[in-house]
C-alpha cells in the first residue's frame, strides 16, 4: 500500500476517507487485490445454500422493497412451517448446508411462528446451519412479542439460529432512512442487536444498501461504524455491498450506479475494512459477471447456489432460480480464480481446482 492511501487511513476521517473515490478505479482496485491476495490468494468463496422467505407480509413500507405485499406485488403469501421444513429438508437433500431464513415483518402469525420454523428445520437436520433473522426481523419481534432484544436473541439460540443474516442495515445515517425506510430499526439499535449477538459468541455479516438516495458520505459514515463495532466485538464475518435494484418499488432514482462506481465502493470497502475477513460481492445484486469482477477489486466471496431467492428478484435481480453448482465452479475458475466451497463460518470444506 503506497504513501498516497496510507495518509488517508492514518486521518480516519470521512471527508479523507471520500476523497479514495476520486482515485482511478484501476489503482483502488490494485492497492484492494493486493489486500485481498494476501488473506486468500486467488480462492472465491462460496456454499451452497438455500434461501427461505416465509412470508411476504409486512407491517413496514419501505419505499426500496418490492418483495413485500403492496400494490406493485399483489400477491401475499404466508408458508406453514411445514412447507418451510419441507423446502429445507429437499435442500438438504441436494447438498445445501445451510438455510438463509429471512422474512417480512408479519404481525399476523405471531411469535412463536419464527422460532418454530426454526426449531422443526433444526428437529428435521441437526446438522444444518440455520442463518436467520435480520436485525430489522430481531426488532420487530421485540415489538411483537414485549420481549427485550436480550430475549429474542435467547430465545433464538434456543430454537437453533447459528448466525445472522446481514439484512436490515440499509443505509445509517437517519435523515436517508426516514426517507427509505421509515418505521424500520434504527441504526443505533441495528448495531445495538448485532453487537449483543457478538456478546453471545455468535457470528453475522453486514450489509450495505448503496446506489439509491444516499451519497458517498453516507456509504463512508456507514462503513465506518461498521469498522467500530467490529473492533469492539469482532463478531463480523462479512461485509456485503447490496447493489439497490430498481423495479417494482416506490423510491424514485434518476440516476443509477455505474460499473465503475460498484466496484470502486467494493474497493474501498476493503481498504476500509481490513478488521472484516471478507468482503461478499452477491451476485444476485451486482449481476454474476460483475460479482466475478469485482473479486479483482477486493471482494474475494460471492455467496452461494441460493437454489431460489425471492426478495431482489422481486426487483428485478435475475436470481430467482439460483445458481447450478457446476455452473458456478466453471465461472468462478472461467474469471481466473480458484472455487472454494465453505460452509456458514468460513471454514473450508472444498477446494475445486
């Protein structure tokens, strides 16, 4: 890393921080590879797993979602916790060993509904890894249920959660999530639950919804708070740059993400984040191809087969279906890298060469 990055790290500051997008985006991507190659070489993480959305009604509006249940998507749904354990077990079956559980904020079913799921996937495959309930979800429940986050978080161990999704962070600064997601968890209490998981020695990711109303501040600002809660728990496995997709939704942008400014974000969010192990690049928000890209620009996972996954496809992401196994491992070393299959905490468990 030369002197040029290094003066901008040693300030730690946003304004300095914002001035490494004026940069070339071939040499942000160099001083990101560099970081990257030296944790993990060429290897492109992935696993296989199966994403379930159990219901799609929800108490919130959030101007940038179109999975849950409003005028642009007439069409609610709510699955029994049999057709959720059935999903999971049929993944099972086809090698997924893990199941990403993330739903709307459904009042109707009540509590116990979620940590039921939960608990019948984990009777049916104790063996599987159950990565489920955003911080937006952990909230919600709290609300639903009177019980304090302390609680939930218990109370979902118990039922068999091994880690936590990412979801729900959106963007911090407040003033952007009035605006987006207004009602929603705020980012105060967003990090308040991933830091009390921390506490509990479980793991989660982090995401970040960029490329809609917010500015480059706000993607330092929210990178930076990241950082800070990371140091104090180190309980962060990922960092995931969620590309904002525009259809079927009621946030208006005029002006969408270029190429050049994804994978610019994608490296500086590994610059920034030298304390997360890795960085995601989800394909079904930056597209495959670009996911594959952006593994030369800092970013060194690029989730998993999914199997089906319903909330960016909602929008427009071309993922509904998931991704082939085999299709994947021929892309990944297509790009000139190496497939490794993980499983939810990063741990090797196959290497394709």
């Amino acid at each position: 890393m030369d002197d040029k990055i290094k003066n901008i790290l040693i300030k730690n500051n946003i304004e300095d921080y914002i001035k490494l997008y004026d940069l070339d985006l071939h040499y942000l991507g160099k001083i990101a590879n560099e970081i990257r190659e030296k944790k993990y070489g060429k290897k492109v993480f992935f696993n296989i797993n199966r994403h379930i959305n159990p219901s799609n009604i929800c108490k919130d509006v959030c101007k940038f979602c179109a999975f849950s249940a409003h005028r642009k998507n007439p069409n609610p749904y709510t699955l029994s916790i049999e057709e959720c354990v059935n999903i999971a077990k049929e993944a099972h079956k086809k090698g997924a060993n893990e199941v990403h559980i993330v739903s709307a904020h459904n009042p109707e079913v009540g509590y116990q509904y979620y940590m039921n799921i939960v608990r019948e996937i984990k009777k049916e495959i104790p063996d599987i890894h159950i990565k489920a309930f955003t911080a937006a979800e952990v909230n919600f429940l709290s609300e639903l249920s009177g019980k304090n986050y302390e609680e939930v978080l218990d109370d979902m161990i118990e039922a068999g959660v091994d880690s936590m999704p990412g979801g729900g962070a959106e963007i911090f600064d407040e003033n952007i999530r009035n605006k987006i997601c207004k009602g929603k968890v705020s980012s105060e209490n967003w990090l308040k639950i991933h830091k009390l998981w921390h506490k509990r020695g479980k793991k989660s990711n982090a995401t970040m919804l960029f490329g809609h109303i917010e500015n480059r501040a706000h993607r330092i600002d929210h990178m930076l708070r990241l950082k800070e809660l990371q140091e104090e728990t180190g309980g962060f496995n990922a960092f995931i740059p969620l590309v904002y997709q525009r259809e079927n939704n009621y946030l208006k942008v005029d002006n969408f993400l270029t190429g050049v400014e994804i994978l610019k974000t994608v490296a500086i969010s590994r610059i920034i984040l030298d304390n997360i192990p890795h960085i995601k690049a989800y394909w079904p928000t930056f597209t495959l191809n670009l996911a594959l890209v952006a593994q030369e620009y800092g970013a060194d996972d690029i989730d998993g087969t999914i199997q089906k996954e319903s909330i960016q496809s909602a929008a427009g992401a071309n993922s509904k279906k998931g991704l082939d196994l085999e299709e994947l491992i021929y892309q990944i070393k297509d790009a000139g890298f190496i497939p490794v299959e993980r499983d939810s905490l990063y741990n090797e468990i196959k290497v394709y060469r």
